[in-house]
C-alpha cells in the first residue's frame, strides 16, 4: 500500500512512505496509525479529565471539558458510522447542556 493509498483511508504512516505497516529498514515494526484512533484516544483522556475535574469539585470547568470529550466521541462515532455512539453522545450533550442552563 502506498502514502496516497493510506491517506485516502484516514490514515497516516509514520515511517517510510512507500508501506503502510511491516517493517523498516532497522528492523523495527510500525503500524499506521488512523485518525479515528488518535480522536478515540484523546476523547478518552480528556473524559477522564472531565471526571477528575468533578471529582475535585471545578465546575462549571467539568461541564467544559465533557462537552469537548462529547463533541470528539461523536465525531468517533461519526468517523465509525456508529449510530449507537452518536446518539449516546447526542443524548449526553443535551442532558449536560440543560442541566448546566437550569442550575444559571
């Protein structure tokens, strides 16, 4: 698989630009990365923040951060073409938003 093969797939190579994944020339594995995996991952630590952010009593900065990390799982499940997640996701966004209207 080539650069413009692995792009057009939402992915990119970290390492030579002629394979997607195997091994280079030092002998080392690498795999390409996709996108939906970055967001997925960042989506993840930025949920835990919003939870530490709570657990720690910084509202309405808690409200903030899981509206950021609600935002990147939609656009996961978006990426996934996952309905489930994103109607979840939908839902939460909502729940936070009128919760967080009701208590101004």
């Amino acid at each position: 698989m080539n650069i413009n093969e692995c792009q057009s797939l939402g992915e990119r190579c970290l390492t030579p630009p002629n394979r997607c994944s195997g091994f280079n020339w030092t002998g080392h594995f690498y795999r390409r990365v996709k996108t939906v995996d970055v967001v997925k991952w960042v989506a993840t630590f930025v949920q835990l923040v919003g939870y530490a952010l709570t657990g720690l009593g910084y509202a309405p900065a808690n409200i903030y951060v899981f509206m950021l990390g609600i935002e990147l799982w939609f656009a996961v499940g978006f990426l996934w073409k996952d309905k489930a997640i994103m109607i979840v996701h939908i839902g939460a966004f909502l729940s936070l938003m009128f919760g967080f209207l009701a208590s101004q």
